[in-house]
C-alpha cells in the first residue's frame, strides 16, 4: 500500500510539473497554472557600464560603454535604425532642444540633472552602445549618464534585438561617475 502510495505522489507531482510553474519553500509546493505563471523570458536590460556606477578619478577623455544583457536595435516607427551619429559641436545644449539633435539620441550625458547635455559621438553594436566624447570633460565633477528606453522627443525606441517583437526596457537606466583632476 506504501507502494503505491508514493507511486501516486510520484505521478502528481510529474503531472503538476509539467503543467505549470512551482516554487517549493517552507510552506510547500506552490503552483500557477500556464496561464498565470507569466513570461520566463529575461528582460532587456543594462548588464554593466564602463565606467562603473559611482566610479571616481575616472579619465576626463573616457569613452563610456553601456552593454547590454540582449542584442540592441535604436529604431524609429519607420523600422530605420539608428546605428551611429557624429556631432561637431563641443559644447553642451539644453537636452530637450528641438533645434539640435540630442533629444532621439539613446543616451544623455549632463553634470547639471540633464538641464543641459553634452555633445558625444555614438555607435550602436550589437548589444552595446560606446560614446566617443568631442572634448574631455571638466575635472572634478560628477556627470550621469542616462540610458533611455525612448528618446526624449519620442520618436526612437531602444529594444531588443533577439526577440521577434522588439521588446523594450521596462524604464530608463541611470548611472553617475566622477572625473578625476
């Protein structure tokens, strides 16, 4: 009888198994049906900066790379992508200037909380984006550095490459550095 009790036991939990997502913990097995256990599928995100969240005496002529947990596409609603850009300007502009191309950027760059943005070269690989900067930064001075899930004037969406719909980052993703004398 002990037999088959366990032989029961045994195929119950084979069946629930397969037909769900569970979670054991102390207070048992607990099971979602298909339907209720949602997508295990891991989300675009940011895997690590260059330099690092927080870093200081950082070089003031550093480039700055975002990576990325996915492949990266920067596309408008017309499917084109943005792959690189090249300014000539050295100097900083209000971010959400119409008058110049910094608000369909991916990424901003600002030591005053993004009143104004720096001028950067930028390309977009494959599951990374690196920013050349046109002059070396201030010494001494903290910048954030903004990772954006849409450009600020709307028209461009980071997302991801390897899923067939595009999925996005669920939000923006900040980082600061200090730079060294």
């Amino acid at each position: 009888m002990a037999v088959l009790r366990l032989c029961i036991l045994g195929l119950a939990l084979l069946l629930i198994g397969s037909c769900g997502q569970q979670k054991l913990d102390s207070s048992g097995l607990d099971s979602k049906s298909i339907e209720d256990a949602g997508s295990t599928t891991t989300a675009l995100a940011v895997s690590s900066t260059t330099p690092d969240n927080g870093s200081t005496s950082v070089s003031r002529t550093a480039s700055i790379v975002v990576n990325f947990n996915k492949s990266i596409y920067f596309i408008n609603s017309s499917n084109t992508s943005l792959e690189s850009w090249d300014v000539r300007s050295t100097s900083s502009v209000p971010c959400n200037s119409s008058e110049i191309k910094v608000k369909d950027r991916p990424i901003l760059i600002s030591k005053d909380s993004y009143s104004n943005c720096l001028y950067a070269n930028g390309t977009i690989g494959s599951s990374s984006i690196t920013i050349d900067l046109k002059s070396a930064l201030d010494s001494n001075t903290t910048y954030k550095v903004k990772v954006l899930k849409e450009s600020l004037d709307g028209s461009r969406k980071l997302k991801d490459a390897s899923d067939g719909s595009g999925t996005q980052m669920s939000s923006d993703y900040e980082f600061s550095f200090t730079t060294g004398s």
